[in-house]
C-alpha cells in the first residue's frame, strides 16, 4: 500500500459565507489549529505523497496556512466557483502529473483521520477506479446520497436532484474520494454541468467509471468523521467532538483528567507520565507539560513549556514564551509571558512575570511586578539564583537582580541590584508633575528610527 504514490488535492474555494466571518472558512480554529491543519496532518504524507490545495481568489492566508504546515503543497485558484470537479481540476496541472492514487478532499472537514485516507485507497489497490467515502447520516438532508444495487454503488444523487425515494436513502457521501490517479483526468473530463445548480459535480464521476465499465466502491466511516463544518454551530460541534478524542487520548497515555469534560485541549498538546489535569482547565496551542506535573482549576495556558513536577494555579494565566522548569510553582493570579523560570522557582500569589529570566529556587513574593513596558518599549527583567523579591515589589525593568539578593517588600527597584546585597526603596517622593513631559519624552524616543 505505502509503495504507491499519492496526491492529495484538499478544496478550499468556498466562501464560506455561513460562516458569517472576515476569516476564511478554513481558517477557523478547532482545538487551536485551522481545519485547514487538521485536513492537512491527516492527509497521507511522505516522500511519494503530494498535495496540491485548491484556493479562491483572495485567500493567500489560505495558502500560507498550507505551506505553514506543508511547505510542499502547490497552490491552486478557482477563480470562478462553478462546482467541486471544475475545482479539482483548477489543480490540473498536479493532476495530469499523475500518482498512483488521486485523494480529493474537503478542507472544511477537520475530524477525518489519517486512517480513513488509507482505507480508502485500499480498493484501488484492489482494481477499482474509484473509492468514494459514505457514512449513516443521522439526517441526511443535503448530502449527496449513495444509490447502490447490492454491494456496488451506482450513482450519487444530489440533494436537489434526488427523487423522494432517494431522499429517503441514509447512506451519504463524505466528500472524500480517491481516483486510479492514471484514470482520473479522463474522468474528470467526462463530467458535465446538467443539474439543477448547472454546477461541475465531482460524485458523477461515479456514473462515469460505471459507464467505462470500471469499478466504484464505497469505504464507510462514521458520521462524526465527515462532520464539514459550514456554521459556526457546527464549528462549535466538531469542536465537541475533537475535545472527546482529545481528552481520550490523553487519558489513554496516562494524563489523569479529573473532570475530562471541563478541560480544553489543542492537537499539539503534548504530556509526560503522570500529568494530573483539574478540573476547568484550558490548554492553547503549543504547551507542553512534562512528568509529574499538576495543572490547578481555572488556569489558561498558551504556548507555555511546563517542567516536571511543576505546579500551576489555581487561576494561574501562563502565554506564550512562558518556560518553566521542573519543580516551579505558579500560584493563583499569577501572569507569566515570555519569561524562563528555573528549577524550583516560586511565583506562588498575584504576580505579573513579564520578559523575564529567573535564577533556581527564587522566591518571588505575592504582588511583585516586573515593570517590563514603558508605553513603547518591552524591557528585560533579570533575576538571580535564590533572590528573595519581597511582597509587592516593582521591578522596573531594564534591571538585573544579583543572585542571593534580597528585596525587600514595597520596594521600587529601578537600578540593578548586586549579588548577595540587600536593596529596600521605597520612594517617600510625593513628586506629581511632570507625567506628560514624560510621556513626551518616551513618545520622540520610540519616533526615532530604530538603530
Ligand atoms: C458536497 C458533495 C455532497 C456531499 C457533501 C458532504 C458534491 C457535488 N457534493 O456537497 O455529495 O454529501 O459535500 O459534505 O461534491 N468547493 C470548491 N469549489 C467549488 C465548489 C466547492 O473549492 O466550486 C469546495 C468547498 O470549499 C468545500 C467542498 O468543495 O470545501 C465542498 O463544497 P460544498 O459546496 O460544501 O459541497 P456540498 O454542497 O456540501
Ligand atoms: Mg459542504
């Protein structure tokens, strides 16, 4: 199977207009990746695999998402929306290329799996033309339904083309087909626009390979797989249903999930053994949480690195560029962005760690602030090994904290601070003018061209 070669053409020409968005449809994020990634990652990759992405006109952050994820993809456009064969050969180029195996999908259908790709080419392997993916829909209304004579599918019929009696067929069509890749341009070519929508329909290739006396076979999976995904309320459910896999997997690997369905994922999240989840628990894109680690209620983390035995919240707010070493402890009301904690560093209360560096076994007190932005600029706060910053400390930064050193509560530090010294500044200034010459002053700053 794997010997054969592939290209997969994934569909994304639609407006997407049910959406009600300024973002392409694609683009709508189910567990923190696009739909677009998700149809991606599960389509087959590898050395003889191919992809070619089918675009409207206007969509070039459609393709950049391709070619984030797949910088192989080459990029079509549909410059005129008349029907899924007349898009499918907007990639004709790829086509008439030629692969073992033509894989057509839809990038709107996010939950298919990898698995489901290969069972479908699993009859081509086998001599048919054609594998069309079916599944039972619940309610079938506006799916193409599969009309079979025994075990061999004969046709799909459209929802506006159909008779009562094949309205009332539940076996419907995912969308997802796959082609003898040297057969498929002289089907493609075949189909015709004589329907009700005057559109260039992909399933009549069906009737085409049973006309040219080829085979047609019908893979089925589940409903759940092929959910596409035209609303916001069915973006909300495809979530639901990559939320239950998710929370599944993590279980299956050993991540205890306390309450699975109050806790959000994202499909790259990653977990060491012996993760323990609480419950209400929401994980963004890129984290990762190593062994041993306990992620208290209520905490929002996103694109954080969390080492072994590390302890987060409750109510602990970790984004991006947060990385934190084995033993650390972030207590409630705590916010980390951008900044490295090593081993054994405690943030336990109400905190604000911004672009910041702290040395192991530091003990940052509760309402300790590092001051890292003027109204223009981002600074650095540097921390040393086991520092002590008392209670309610402001560290302005650009600053650098000795190791050992000692700060004390209320301070505001706005010189560095050496090794093994003690720094206790609190200003008694009751200085009130000025703000707007300040202000002024950082504002001709951040015009001067940066150097
Ligand atoms: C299609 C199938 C239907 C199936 C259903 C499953 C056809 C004719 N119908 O219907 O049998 O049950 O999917 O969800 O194939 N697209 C383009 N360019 C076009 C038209 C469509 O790129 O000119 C893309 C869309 O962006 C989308 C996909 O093709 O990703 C499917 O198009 P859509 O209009 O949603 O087809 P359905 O009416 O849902
Ligand atoms: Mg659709």
């Amino acid at each position: 199977m794997s010997a054969r070669s592939s290209l997969t053409v994934v569909l994304a020409a639609g407006e997407g207009k049910r959406m009600r968005s300024s973002l392409p449809k694609v683009l709508h994020p189910v567990a923190s990746q696009s739909l677009l990634a998700h149809v991606l990652h599960a389509s087959p990759s590898g050395p003889a695999a191919r992809l070619a992405l089918v675009i409207g006109p206007d969509h070039a952050a459609v393709a950049d998402e391709a070619r984030r994820i797949r910088p192989d993809a080459e990029i079509f456009i549909q410059r005129q929306r008349l029907g899924t064969a007349h898009a499918v050969l907007a990639a004709r180029e790829a086509v008439a290329r030629g692969a073992d195996d033509l894989l057509v999908a839809f990038g709107d259908t996010p939950l298919i799996s990898a698995e489901t790709f290969a069972r479908l080419r699993e009859p081509l392997n086998k001599g048919a033309a054609l594998a069309v993916l079916g599944f039972r829909a619940v309610d079938p209304t506006g799916y193409g339904r599969l009309l079979m004579q025994g075990e061999q599918l004969v046709a799909i019929r459209e929802q506006a083309d159909a008779s009562e009696a094949e309205k009332e067929v539940t076996l419907c069509n995912a969308g997802v087909m796959a082609f003898d890749g040297k057969k498929a341009v002289s089907i493609l070519d075949r189909i015709g626009n004589a329907n009700g929508k005057s559109e260039y329909y992909l399933v009549d290739a069906v009737e085409i390979v049973r006309d040219m006396g080829l085979e047609a076979a019908v893979i089925e999976t589940s409903e759940d797989e092929v959910r596409g995904i035209n609303t916001k309320a069915q973006l909300a459910e495809a979530e639901a249903v990559m939320q239950a896999r998710l929370r599944k997997a993590a279980m299956d690997a050993g991540v205890t999930l306390i309450a699975p369905e109050t806790i959000y994922l994202a499909a790259d999240t990653t977990f060491g053994k012996d993760v323990t989840i609480e419950p209400f628990v929401f994980l963004g894109p890129g984290v990762s949480i190593a062994d041993g680690a306990v992620i208290h209620s209520f905490s929002h983390i996103v694109q954080a690195v969390i080492g072994k035995k590390a302890e987060i919240g409750p109510f602990a707010r970790l984004r991006p560029g947060a990385s934190l070493g084995e033993r650390v402890k972030v207590g409630n009301f705590v916010e980390i962005k951008a900044s490295t904690l090593e081993t054994g560093v405690k943030v336990n209360h109400l905190a604000y760690i911004g672009d910041a560096e702290i040395g192991a076994s530091a003990n940052i007190g509760a309402g300790a602030i590092t001051c890292n932005y003027d109204g223009f600029f981002k600074h650095k706060t540097t921390i040393g090994k086991e520092a002590f910053v008392g209670t309610n400390s402001s560290l302005v930064a650009p600053v650098k904290i000795g190791d050992r050193a000692y700060i004390g509560s209320g301070s505001v530090i706005t010189k560095d601070v050496p090794d093994d010294a003690m720094a206790i500044e609190r200003s008694q200034q009751s200085n009130r003018e000025g703000g707007a010459a300040r202000y002024r002053e950082i504002k001709t700053r951040a015009k001067k061209p940066k150097t």
